[in-house]
C-alpha cells in the first residue's frame, strides 16, 4: 500500500485484515528521524553555534556533540522504536525477527 504513512493505527489493520501485505511507511520513517535529530541539536545547539554575546573568536564548538556519531544514534534509536511500534500495530510482533 503506497502512500501510507498518514494511515492511523486502526486503519492500518483493517487494511492488513483486507489482504494488504505490504505497507509502505517510508515517509514516516523520515519524518521520526529528522525529527529525532531535530530535537538533538536544538537542545545542543551551541555545540556548533556561536552562543549570542559570545566572540566568535573565543568560541570554542563542542567536538563530543557535533561528531555525527552523537546525533545520528538519536534518529537511529527513533527508526527502532518506530519498527517495533509499527510491528504492534500490524500484528508482526512475535512473528518477526525484529520482535
């Protein structure tokens, strides 16, 4: 089923109930993930932008926030819950090797 990312939970399972077998989320699986990383940086912001008042040339950015290790295991660990949490809803749980 394309298209299927603004689906609710109870819609994806009357879809699989009617013989949908497979469901495309991909946009879903996007949106958690740039969300995820969104948060990060906006509560790590200064690790990578001058502070307001702060000299430029003082300003020292923060190695240990912007290394791209840090903030892409927060979109990382959003995909698996959101996986686990689509294999909830579709009825996978149990069935797969994800879950």
């Amino acid at each position: 089923m394309h298209g299927a990312s603004g689906l609710t939970d109870e819609q994806q399972r009357e879809a699989i109930k009617n013989g949908v077998v497979k469901i495309n989320k991909d946009t879903h699986y996007q949106m958690d993930m740039a969300q995820a990383v969104q948060a990060f940086w906006e509560k790590e912001k200064y690790a990578i932008v001058v502070p307001e008042g702060t000299d430029p040339k003082a300003y020292i950015p923060n190695k240990g926030k912007f290394d791209p290790r840090k903030w892409i295991v927060q979109a990382e660990n959003k995909m698996q819950q959101t996986v686990k949490d689509f294999c909830l809803v579709t009825g996978s749980a149990n069935n797969s090797i994800l879950l």
